[in-house]
C-alpha cells in the first residue's frame, strides 16, 4: 500500500523531531527480525530512553535535514532502523550491540554523534561510554583522592606542631642530653 503525501509528511517530521532532540544516533540494518524480537528491542529502548524508527531512506534523508546527522546518507543503503539516544549518548549503541551479538539479523551499519559520524566498527567507541552517574562518581573518585591527601596534610601540621612544642617543653625541663637519648631511641 503507498503512502500519502500526508502520510509521507508526518512521517519526516516525526523523524525530523526525533533527531532534532537526541543525543546520538545508531543505524542498523533489521532485515529478518522476528515481531517479537523487534518489540524486545523497543522494551529495551524504552528503558533506556531509546526511540527505534524505521522508514524508508528517502524520508529519512528528508528528515534529518537541518539536524546533527544531516549527511549520514552513505548509510543509508537497503532497510534501515534508526535508534535515537536521548540522555545518555551511548544507550542506544550498548542496546543494539548488545542485540546483534546474540542475533544475526541484525547487522549495525553507522552511528553518529554531535555530528559526526562513524563506522560500525567504532561502535566500542559509544557503546562504552559512561552513563552520566557513572562519570559523575569517576570524577567524584577522582577529585576524592587529592582531598584525602589534603585533609592528612591538614591533619598532620597540628600534629607535629604539638610533637615539636612537647619535645621543646621536654628539651627545657630535662636538658638537651636527655632529649637526644630519648630521640635515638
């Protein structure tokens, strides 16, 4: 059955929508997935904050006009799913390789970030990136360490200062021969 020209309408602009507002974007060739397989996939992008789009190339390229994956065309060959990430640029990317490892349907063609696009190769490169509470509580770690070497610091001038003070006090009371004994041994 053909589409409307207003049907053909709403469906750039949904696509156009879609890419205007994600973060990223994973295109993957779906040819002989199963329903049930598709609608698993949809769940879990759905956890994720993950939207699947698929349509025909034409209306795709049309849609991505004016958005950060304008020119992802030469990925654009034969039956194309589109997966938008939204908060995490990387989502999108995880799902779908982690689809395709345990089916053979499903092959990932090209992704893309801030406009730039990549080859399905560098999916490693995104599908490994760290959700943003990960980063948080690496940078977290991070600024945690130098801390705790300052707070040891802090701690350790009174600390000395009171040793020295005593030692002084001690050094006055009992002479300095006795000091030096107590010191060396």
């Amino acid at each position: 059955m053909a589409l409307s020209i207003e049907d053909k309408k709403k469906i750039v602009s949904d696509v156009n929508e879609l890419a205007s507002k994600a973060s990223s974007l994973v295109l993957a060739d779906a040819r002989g997935l199963k329903v049930a397989e598709a609608n698993e996939l949809r769940s879990e992008g759905h956890k994720s904050d993950v939207k699947f789009r698929v349509a025909k190339n034409s209306l795709v390229k049309l849609g991505l006009k004016g958005t950060n994956y304008e020119g992802i065309d030469e990925y654009l060959d034969g039956p194309t799913m589109l997966a938008f990430s939204y908060e995490e640029p990387g989502a999108a990317a995880k799902i779908l390789k982690s689809f395709a490892k345990k089916n053979e349907n499903l092959n990932i063609k090209g992704l893309s970030i801030d406009g730039k696009h990549f080859e399905a190769a560098e999916i490693n490169k995104l599908a490994n990136l760290p959700t943003f509470d990960e980063a948080i509580s690496k940078f977290a770690g991070l600024l945690k360490a130098p801390l705790g070497k300052i707070a040891s610091l802090i701690n350790d001038v009174p600390s000395k200062l009171a040793r020295t003070l005593v030692a002084v006090k001690e050094q006055k009371r009992y002479g300095l021969k006795w000091v030096r004994k107590i010191e060396s041994a």
